[in-house]
C-alpha cells in the first residue's frame, strides 16, 4: 500500500459519515452535547467557513480586474454582462416555476398533523426580514446598490455585487492605460490571484476537518426525529433537484454541445464539499480554476461565477417555491392561479434583492409569504429540516453557476473544444487509473 493515497472527495465523505455517526450519539446525550458543540465542534466547524470567505474576495478581485483588463473592450464586456443576467434570470425563473408545479402535483404538506411538527425559533430571520421588506427594491434602488459609496466599507462585509462592480471598472480602466504602465499592475494582480489559488488548496487540506464538524452540529442539535413528519417534503425537493440538474440543466448543457454527468464528474469534490458544508462559498475559487481549465476565457469565468452567486441560484430558488406551497398547504390555504404567479413574481425579485444575506432562503420566504396571505409561522415548522435541504440546493446553486460558464462561453463562442476534449480525456485517464 505504499504511496496510497485517499482523494479530497473520499475525505469528505469519510469525515461526512463520522460526522452523522457522532452528531447521532450526541443527540442522545444533553449531558455532554452542549459543552462538545460550543467549545469543540462548532469552533472547528467556523474556523473553515471563516477561512473560505477570507479568500474570497481577494480571489474575486484580483482574478476579475486580471479577467476584465484581458477583454479590453467595453462593449464586448457588456455583451458578456447582459447575456449573462438574461441567462440567469431565464434559469431562474424556469426553477421557480418547476418547484411550484412540483408541488402542486405532489401535494407535500397534505394530510399533515401539524400537531405532530417540532418547532424551532425563527426570530433571528425576522430581523433581517424587516429591514429587507422596509428596503426599495425599486430598478433605481438596485443600480444604486451595485454601486460601493466606499469600496473598502463593501470589501470589509463581503458585498460581492459592489465588489463586483468596482472590479469590473477597475479592470476596464486599467486595459486603457499604455502597456508600460498596465503591465506591471497586471502581473501584480495576476500573482495574486495565483497566490490566492494556492492558499485555497492549502485551506482544503482542513476541509474534512470542518465538514466533519459542521455535520456533527447539525445531527447532536436536531437528529433524525424530527425528519420522520417531514419525510415527504424532504423526498421532494431532493427529487425536484435532481429533476432540474439532470433534465433542465442537462438539456441547456446538451443545446451547447455539453454533457452535465461530464460537469459533475468534474466537479466531484466541489459537490461533495459545497454539500456536507452547505456552502457554495467554499468551492468558488475551485469552481473558477476548473471551468477556466476546461476551456472557459478567464473573462468570462470570473465575471459570471461570482455574480451567479448573487443572481444564480437554482436550488434556492427551486427549494423557496416548494416551501411556500407547502406551507400553504399544510394550513389547508388554496392558492389561485393569481396568488401563484404573484408569488413566482415576488420570488423572483426577493431572491435577487437580498443575496449574500445570512439564511437567504428563510428570509427570502419571510419576505415573500404574506405577498399571498401565507401564514409566516409555517416556516418554524420546517426550519429543523432546513439544514438537510439547504445541503441539496446548494449542490444544485454550484452545478448551475459551473454550467452558467460554459453556457456564456460556448454563447460568445469562446470555449475552447480542444481544450475541452484534451479535459476529459486526462478526467478518463485519471477514473480509469484511479478504479484498477
């Protein structure tokens, strides 16, 4: 067995199963739960989310205004943009209306004892939802939001669209300049988006660790009980995420000559990862260096992953309509066709107002329930489930936002083929060997 070695992939699924293991027996045991969770497994578990997004905005700087300054033309660039929010909103929009037929169809929350439901606390959403239902979200409200009054005040809360923004211009203003004074700011950059790739890969070595972690938590706070009542919500948004990865992802991948099992494969440890954490910011930075090895321009790769973090997501979109529904139904409230496509207009412009909020998908719902008189003391009822569901969405938020790439690419006609078949083939290589 000399030089064997155990992939990042079967680490975290490794450390994903202990995790369950652990977090079973501790449920079991108050006694020695409380100071286990609060002094050894949740700081473990926020030490790795805390490393991911320190990274991230050093990566999303320095590898846009490196992307951006590679373009040059301005109105290139804003063809890639706008292509790109039609996409998402298109994409998006095709999730919310799948999960609301789904649900229709399914029924979820029929026949339900509510009185059989655990609830669990939901007023550090409500805060937040306050102040995003008291803010404009009027068009001039959005482009002015876009635009950081100080950079460094967006850079210090991670508000990734003002980032995006300042990054993008910066970039456009640096591709203007003469060569001698472009170029040794663009090897600058282009050092430190290298050296952020780096520290990533170091970061990743603790990935089992945090997952290990962060899965513990969350199995020692609620276990498997209170899974049983929800069993049917559960069973369907996990088929009605693998519905939109495999038929309405796979046939955009197939109009673009693209096969999406091919992308998963790829992004193996990527899904592995953003699932067991529940966290699409733990794979950006990896998702950006594969696509880019797989054939997309470093323009496009990192323009449209980090805004799809804001405006492309699948799961949370598809996820938030199938809980609306079911919550309606759980109270036995008949939505009118009406009432359904309010609530498919509201979703889509709360989804995009608020991303980057903690909780997004709860307070997206706590904002977007009463617009069709949907009782918001349904969402307790769910809320010990939550973490399951949101470990599936985000699997399907990295797929969509990895896809939203070569769909750009392969639409602005840059994606490379040869770097594409020359990918796979080292994929093949690599499974073929890794299986004998």
């Amino acid at each position: 067995m000399k030089g064997f070695k155990i992939s990042l992939a079967w680490q975290i699924l490794i450390a994903l199963a202990l995790g369950i293991v652990v977090g079973a027996i501790l449920h079991n045991q108050p006694e020695n739960r409380e100071w286990l969770v609060v002094n050894i497994l949740k700081p473990a578990g926020d030490i790795f989310i805390h490393l991911i997004k320190m990274i991230v905005v050093p990566i999303v700087i320095s590898t846009l205004i490196v992307g951006i300054a590679g373009v040059g033309d301005a109105k290139k660039l804003g063809r890639i943009g706008l292509k790109t929010i039609i996409y998402f909103e298109v994409i998006t929009t095709l999730a919310i209306v799948v999960g609301i037929t789904l649900a229709n169809v399914f029924q979820p929350g029929q026949g339900i004892d509510m009185s059989t439901l655990a609830t669990v606390d939901i007023s550090k959403y409500e805060a937040t939802t306050e102040q995003v239902q008291n803010a404009p979200h009027s068009l001039v409200a959005t482009i002015l939001g876009l635009i950081p009054q100080n950079i460094f005040a967006a850079i210090a809360s991670g508000d990734m669209l003002p980032i995006i923004f300042f990054s993008v211009l910066f970039g456009m203003g640096l591709s203007a300049l003469p060569g001698e004074q472009r170029d040794p700011l663009l090897k600058v950059f282009s050092s430190v988006s290298a050296t952020m790739f780096r520290v990533t890969h170091m970061i990743m070595r603790y990935a089992p660790v945090g997952v290990f972690a962060l899965i513990s938590v969350t199995v020692a706070s609620f276990g498997f009980a209170s899974l049983i009542p929800l069993a049917k919500l559960v069973i369907l948004v996990y088929a009605a995420i693998a519905f939109f990865a495999f038929v309405v992802l796979g046939l955009v991948a197939r109009m673009c000559q693209l096969r999406i099992t091919t992308l998963m494969r790829i992004l193996k440890d990527e899904l592995i990862l953003s699932f067991s954490t529940a966290s699409s910011e733990t794979v950006l930075p990896r998702i950006m260096e594969k696509m880019e090895a797989y054939g997309a321009p470093k323009a496009i790769t990192s323009f449209v992953v980090p805004t799809g973090y804001s405006f492309n997501l699948d799961g949370s979109t598809l996820y938030q309509s199938i809980a609306a529904i079911f919550i309606a139904q759980l109270y036995g409230i008949e939505l009118s066709l009406g009432q359904e496509i309010v609530l498919v207009l509201t979703l889509m412009v709360t989804s995009k107002g608020i991303a980057g909020v903690p909780g997004v998908s709860f307070v997206v719902l706590l904002a977007t329930l009463g617009s069709v008189g949907i009782p918001l003391e349904g969402l307790a009822f769910i809320a010990g489930v939550d973490r399951i569901l949101d470990m599936a969405r985000t699997a399907l938020n990295v797929v969509g936002n990895a896809l939203a790439v070569l769909v750009i690419a392969h639409w602005e006609k840059q994606f490379d083929r040869k770097q594409q078949v020359a990918y796979e083939s080292q994929l093949k290589k690599l499974s073929t060997q890794s299986s004998s």
